[in-house]
C-alpha cells in the first residue's frame, strides 16, 4: 500500500473528507480492518488566508511547498491538497518535491469521462471561478467544455 500525504486545513472539513473517503476506499477495496496509511501536515488556514486575500501568492507557495517536502520526507508516496483553490499553486508545490501531486482538477476528469460527460459546470470560490487553473485544466489537459 502506498502512502497518501496530505496537505490539509484549508479547511479542516474538506480535510476530514479527503481522510475519511480514502478509509472508506481503502477499507471496500481490502476489507476487514485496513484503513489507508496517510501522513498528514493541517495548516491553520487563518495564517493562510490573508495571503489569498491580499494575492501574496509566493508567500501561500511556500507554506504549501514547506509542507510538501515534510510528508516527502517522511515517507508519503506521493501528496494531495485538501482543497480547491489552493491548487493554483499546484505547479509550483510539484515542482519542488520528487513525488507526484495528484492534482483535483485530473481526478475529477477521470470522474467526469469516465461517466461520459463531455461539458460541466464550474462551482468554486473566487479565486477557483476567476482564475484558469481548474478550468483552463479540464479543457486543455481533458478536453471538457466548462461552463
């Protein structure tokens, strides 16, 4: 089994979902009493906020980046972000580890055309709505029409 390492608390009840979907995945997958192993760093999002708010996005970076090579260097197989909007810095949080960051905008293309939807709707926060690395994601890297 690998080891999931997740970047998470902004915000704490995205975090708690990511945890307790992949327990559940691993647990219908294996059975019995597995759960998944899972490394976790939880920001306090409150110190992070301001830098979204403000658009101090190099400051946002490295807290993410900071956290990214402490579950790399603990052991984690490869990193998620517990959240939407923080992906935005996505690239620069991969580019400076050596594990794959599995980017929410791919999985949830997987999800999308594996239903055999070719055109979605967008839902997010500003800073999700407003930019194009979610939605400029899906078109260019999947080929979904977003609206």
């Amino acid at each position: 089994m690998k080891t999931v390492g997740l970047i998470g608390g902004m915000s704490w009840e995205s975090t708690a979902l990511y945890y307790r979907l992949l327990n559940e995945g691993v647990q219908k997958r294996l059975g019995g009493l597995h759960s998944a192993q899972i490394l976790m760093v939880s920001l306090d999002f409150a110190k992070i906020e301001p830098s979204q708010s403000e658009g101090r996005w190099a400051e946002a970076a490295q807290i993410l980046i900071d956290s990214a090579k402490r579950l790399e260097d603990a052991g984690a197989d490869f990193l998620a972000l517990c959240t939407n909007t923080m992906h935005k810095l996505a690239e620069d949080v991969a580019a400076a580890v050596n594990i794959p960051l599995i980017h929410i905008a791919d999985a949830a293309a997987n999800a999308i055309q594996s239903a055999g939807i070719e055109t979605v709707g967008l839902l997010g926060t500003r800073f999700t709505m407003a930019e194009d690395f979610y939605k400029g994601r899906l078109a260019r890297n999947h080929g979904l029409q977003v609206i």
